[in-house]
C-alpha cells in the first residue's frame, strides 16, 4: 500500500539540472556518397505489355456539321456596309473641321501684314492644321480601301443575285481603282455598271449613270485632281501664293467632305438594291415599337369581320 504513494513522488520529482543529460541519435552506419549516374543511350519510346489505364480525355472531333458556313457574298457586302458609312461620315465631319481650321490660318495671313499675334493663337492654328490633317488623311486612306472591297463584295452579290456575269474582272477593277489617272475614269465606270445590274436594266443597253452616280462621279474626279494642284502650288514661296494655298487647301478639304457625304448615299442606294426581296436579312429582326403612327381603325362594336 505505501508502494504507490512513493512511486507518484519519485515521478513528481524534478531532476537536478547539472545531471541533466541529452541524447543524440546517429546512424550506426555512415551514409554512402550519392553519384551522379551518367544516362545511357536513347532506347526509344516506353514500351507497355498491354494498353495504358491512363492518358488524354477522349474527343470527338468535330462533325463537317458543327463547322461554320462559309459568307455568302450577301453577307461579305452587308459587313463592308457597315464599315463604310460610319468611315464616310467621320471622314466628311473631320475635312469640314480641317476646312474651318483652313479658314482661320487664311484670316491670319491676310490680317497680318499691318498688326502682330501672339505666338499661342499662331500655335493653336497650326496644331489644329496638322491634327485635323493627319486625322482626314488616315480616314481617307482607311475609307478608300474599305470602298474598294464593298465595290468588290458588292459586285459579288450582284452576280450572285442576278445572274449577270460583270463586265470586267475584280482584278480589272482593282487595278482601276490604284493605277493614276485611270482611277479618275473607272470608279464612275464600275459603279455605273454595277447601277445598272441592280436595276436589272437590259443587258444590251448601254449602262448610263443615274444623277447621284453621275454627282459621285465628278465629285471624285475633283477629289482627286485638287490635292494634286494644291501639291504643285506648295512650290511657289511668294506671300501672295501662299495665301492662295490655303485657299486651295481649304476646297480640297471641301470636295473630300462631298465625296465622303456622296459616298455614304452611293452606298446605301446599291446595297437597298442588291438586297434581296425575301426579306431573308431582316431574318431575327423583332419590332420592338412604333412611334408617331395613326391609331388603326377598330371595327364597331356588334360587327363580325365579314360585316355581318
């Protein structure tokens, strides 16, 4: 009985701490330096005794179904639509602002051989020239070519619509439409034959253009022809010439804003025409609501639709 109260004090008992003792494990064997194995020769892909349990997720590929149809020619040209008008548009407000900032460096020169200005308001007017200027010029370069491929995509449809096989080539036309010179002729050309397939004229007729083609035409035609004399007239240094370049300026950025505002009704009027008549384009339009329209007449009350 006197065995248990002495065991709980022999285990309460603190030891004393100088013969406090602390074990160190060590491996009876020392451990053998590891070496670097040199890798021995290539033997070829692994080899397995039957088929692996692991490995890629098995796909189906995809069916000639699921793949999507290529763009009709309808399409091509409803796309290229879309990216010339807005393009026309901020190229016409972009020239009528370079045209305004024109104005105003002509009002300077001509004030300012009796009075002196300011080098902020001479600064202002420059950096409006030049912005307006590389804005116009990179919308023009830009719209040109978006022109150039709804001319093609449009002459695509009117094929496929009508049957009626153009009368010269896409590479004709496009050639037409870079070679100088020529590019004052053909652009009326084309679009005047692509008018009269849309209008399903005769095909022994001589195409002849409408009056809005007709304006596009000569349009163009000036568009063209007044850079290129503003360009010449730069080399004369006189006060008198130089005043005269602004003003020449200023109707070469005029003429770009008619042929950008003419532009975007050429556009709209062939593509209404190339449209085709089944309504398939208007396929998932929903109306949504009619504004400002008549009230529709309701039949008086006792009445059957028959009027019996």
């Amino acid at each position: 009985m006197e065995s248990a109260p002495l065991l709980s004090r022999l285990l309460s008992m603190q030891p004393d701490p100088q013969w406090s003792v602390e074990w160190v494990a060590s491996s009876p064997v020392p451990p053998a330096p590891v070496k670097n194995a040199a890798p021995g020769p290539y033997t070829g892909p692994p080899r397995y005794p039957a088929v692996p349990r692991w490995g890629f997720p098995f796909y189906k590929p995809l069916s000639l179904a699921a793949m999507p149809e290529p763009a009709t020619p309808l399409q091509r040209m409803w796309a290229m639509t879309g990216l010339v008008i807005p393009n026309m548009w901020l190229l016409a407000a972009c020239s009528l602002a370079l045209a305004a900032a024109e104005v105003w460096r002509y009002l300077l020169v001509i004030t300012g051989d009796d009075r002196a200005f300011s080098a902020a308001l001479v600064n202002t007017s420059d950096a409006l020239v030049i912005s307006a200027g590389v804005v116009s010029l990179l919308l023009s370069l830009v719209g040109t070519c978006f022109g150039a491929l709804w001319l093609l995509r449009a002459r695509d449809q009117a094929e496929d619509r009508y049957g009626v096989r153009n009368p010269r080539s896409n590479r004709q036309a496009l050639l037409g439409l870079l070679i100088p010179g020529l590019n004052l002729v053909r652009p009326g050309q084309l679009l005047t034959e692509l008018e009269h397939i849309a209008i399903e004229a005769p095909t022994d007729k001589r195409p002849r253009p409408s009056r809005l083609v007709l304006s596009w035409w000569i349009a163009w035609a000036i568009g063209l022809l007044l850079p290129a004399v503003t360009l010449a007239w730069n080399y004369f240094d006189s006060p008198q010439a130089m005043a005269d370049g602004i003003l020449l300026h200023i109707l070469t950025d005029i003429a770009a804003a008619v042929v950008a505002v003419l532009t975007v009704q050429v556009v709209r009027r062939l593509t209404a025409l190339l449209m085709p008549s089944d309504g398939s384009i208007l396929a998932g339009v929903r109306v949504i609501a009619v504004n400002d329209a008549p009230a529709p007449p309701l039949r008086p009350a006792g009445k059957s639709p028959n009027g019996r």
